[in-house]
C-alpha cells in the first residue's frame, strides 16, 4: 500500500488547495453623481450584477433639485455603456417616460457576453441637467458574490475537506483490505464532488481569471472517469484477496506456519 499512500496523499495535497482558492467576497464600486444644488437628480434602478447573456432593461428617475418634483417631459436622457477596459459598447437615448417616471433603455443580451465589470452612464438635459454613472458586474449566475454566499459556500468547503482527511487518515490506519477500499472510494466520492463544486462556484461567480474554472472542470471530469477503471481494480483486488485467505487459512489448517503460508501465496500471485 506503499505506492497508494503516496498516490492518496498528492491527492489530499490539491484537495487542500480547494480551501486557499475559494473566491472571497467581491464589491461594485459606489453610484457617482454630479453633484449640484441645481439642475437634475438622475437615479437609476440599480442592478449589482447581470447574467451573461441576458437582456435587460435600464431605467432611470429624473427629479429638479430644487423642488424635488419630478421631470417626465421635455428632457432627453442619455446612456452610454462600457466594458472595465474603456471599450464603449452601447449609446441610446428616450425622450419620453413610460410608467409615468422610467425613462428606458432595452439592451439585448449581445452587450453582456463578456464577465466583467460594466460602468453606465445616464445623463438627462435640457436647459438643465444632470448625470451619474453605476458600475455592475456580469457573469454566469447573475448575482454579486455576498458575505453570505462566500460563507455558505467556504463553510461547505472545509467541512467537505475534513470529512476528506478523515478518509485518508483511515485508509493509512485501518489494517485489513476491505476497511482501506472502503475508505478509498469514500474519499475518491468527496474529490469528486469538492472538484465539481469548485468548477460550478468559480463558472457562476467569477469575473477574472476564468480559467481557473476551467481547470477544476478538467479535475472533475479526470477524477470522474478515474473512479472506473479503480472500482474494476478493486473488484480484480477483492477476489483475490479472499482467494488468498481462504487459500493461507486451508495451509494453516494443514500445520503450516502463518508466515509461511502468506509467504508462499504472496509469491504465487506476484
């Protein structure tokens, strides 16, 4: 079991890995205005995160500064869109109000097909105006990832992992054959579902370094197609064994030493 050791603990060594990259706690940055005491006070619907992919609506709200009334005529409203590298990806403009105060802009899913983060900018005029500018995230599940996500989530991660180091401290100590394949295939199950549980985490909420949401796809489905071809050794594995010790204990039982007997029938099937 020398060689399974060694093999069980470089898979214990990524499963530790799993912990150091859990995705923490992302943050959009602030609304910004112009500030003014005069002129317009632009305020949109603010969206944190978008799905890829996805359509959706933009509105704002435009209200005089200084009486605080609302302004659903006589203005033109602005909005530019751009991705985080400056690339100015959509421009429209509503001159008219719907639902009595959103003044909208419908973009279709094409202007979201990128993870990233997004800024906006509203501006509404006319002898008067005013402006502000939101930033927001898009990626796969459309949701910022929060405290309490991140928590649930890290959470599920550790308890995963010390069920995992529970089943590789048993396959190291439990003495007979059975116990060990028991142990392994438990732990094989916990890799199998650790790795998929990062993939899925790391394609739903992350905006940079998306490959490594592939690398933990590319784990899973490894792990996934390696668990056959183990459970056909161990299958080979279990009837040998109890070949074998049925074969030690009909020596024993014809005076020869224990020793002996294991010695005679590791060599047979070496």
């Amino acid at each position: 079991m020398g060689n399974t050791n060694k093999h069980l603990f470089g898979v214990a060594i990524i499963f530790l890995m799993m912990i150091l990259m859990i995705s923490t706690v992302s943050a959009v940055k602030p609304l910004t205005s112009v500030a003014s005491d005069v002129g317009f006070s632009v305020e949109p619907t603010l969206k944190s995160a978008i799905r890829t992919g996805m359509d959706h609506e933009f509105e704002v709200h435009v209200f005089n500064i200084s009486n605080g009334m609302p302004v659903t005529s006589g203005i033109s409203c602005y909005m530019h869109l751009y991705q985080e590298d400056g690339n100015h990806i959509y421009e429209g403009v509503d001159h008219t109000v719907n639902h009595d105060f959103d003044y909208a802009f419908d973009l279709d899913g094409g202007n979201f097909t990128e993870r990233g983060e997004y800024q906006a900018k509203f501006q509404c005029n006319s002898s008067e105006g005013g402006a502000v500018e939101m930033f927001f995230i898009v990626n796969d599940i459309g949701e910022e990832l929060g405290t309490a996500h991140s928590i649930k989530f890290n959470s599920a991660m550790a308890f995963m992992m010390i069920l995992f180091l529970m089943c590789f401290g048993g396959i190291i100590t439990i003495p007979n054959y059975t116990g060990k394949l028991a142990t392994y295939f438990l732990a094989h199950i916990l890799f199998i579902a650790g790795t998929f549980s990062m993939w899925q985490f790391n394609q739903g909420y992350t905006t940079h370094f998306v490959a490594l949401a592939g690398v933990w796809r590319v784990m899973f489905y490894f792990s996934t197609i390696a668990l056959f071809p183990a459970i056909i050794m161990a299958v080979a594995g279990m009837i040998v064994y109890f070949t074998t010790g049925k074969e030690v204990q009909r020596l024993i039982d014809k005076g020869m030493p224990e020793a002996e007997a294991h010695r005679r029938q590791g060599r047979k099937y070496k």
